[in-house]
C-alpha cells in the first residue's frame, strides 16, 4: 500500500489512528539516530530516508534523478515494514541485526531480504532500530552500494 501522500506529515496523518503513534515513533527514533548526511522524504509513497543528490549526484542507478535510498517506512496492510538496504547489502550487519532481535526475546523475527515487518505494534523494538540507523554512516552505505549495485549495473 503505497500513500499518494507528498509530505511526511501528510503520510502520518492519512495512517489509521492504530498506527499513527508506532509510525511516528520509529520515525522519530530514525531520525534521532541517523548520521549526519541523511534526508527524510516522501519516496516511493513510503518514508523515505535518503543521500541527497549534494551527496551523492549520481543518484539511485535505477532512476538517477531519484536520490540513493537507504531506508523507508511503510505502513502496509498487515504490519508496520521498515525497509533497510544497509542489512540486504552488509552480510554482517544483517547478521548483527538477527541476532540482537532475537536476543530480544519479543517472538520471531519476520523479515524478507531488506524488509522487517512488525504485526504487533507493542512488539516493536524502538531502540534496536535506534541502534540499526546507526550502523552506517553516507559513506558507508554509498560504498557499500557502489561494490554492490552501481558498478555491476553499468
């Protein structure tokens, strides 16, 4: 379910009111946690976090007049996703995720490829994500993208 939303106040204010509180809060905790360098927008009818073009210019390789993703927001049908190309890409930070989630002991972890899905909005681990918007600085993740995605796609 992507939002036609152009803003992201606007994105929060269109969610159902059961899931306003946990969007804005991981919203406000990635904010609060991200690097210096990141942006927040509107992307792809999700919360976008991003590398502005004054970082990087030459964008995302799929549509370079969009800035480099690297994380998003999304409130689907079933759950709350939280989209993080950082743990798609980083074998190890993907392994350093799975294993403090389940340290958590607060059930099974859902996730696909660079998607965490959260069900249960008292479920969902504020400050793991705090710590995971951490991990990887611009830099960081423009070189981890440019050995991963941008030079093989030339």
């Amino acid at each position: 379910m992507t939002s036609k939303a152009t803003t992201i106040l606007q994105y929060l204010t269109e969610l159902p009111e059961d899931r306003t509180i946990a969007v804005d809060t991981i919203h406000n905790t990635i904010i609060k946690n991200l690097p210096i360098g990141f942006e927040s927008c509107i992307s792809y009818g999700m919360i976008g976090y991003v590398i502005p073009h004054t970082i990087y210019p030459a964008g995302y390789h799929c549509d370079p007049k969009l800035p480099l993703p690297f994380m998003a927001l999304a409130s689907q049908k079933n759950s709350i996703n939280l989209y993080h190309m950082g743990i798609y890409a980083d074998p190890q930070l993907l392994d350093w995720f799975t294993k403090s989630y389940l340290a958590l002991n607060i059930g099974k972890l859902d996730m696909g490829k660079s998607c965490v899905r959260f069900s249960k909005m008292d479920k969902i681990p504020f400050d793991l994500i705090g710590e995971l918007s951490t991990k990887m600085s611009p830099q960081d993740w423009i070189d981890t993208y440019e050995k991963n995605y941008r030079n093989n796609s030339k």
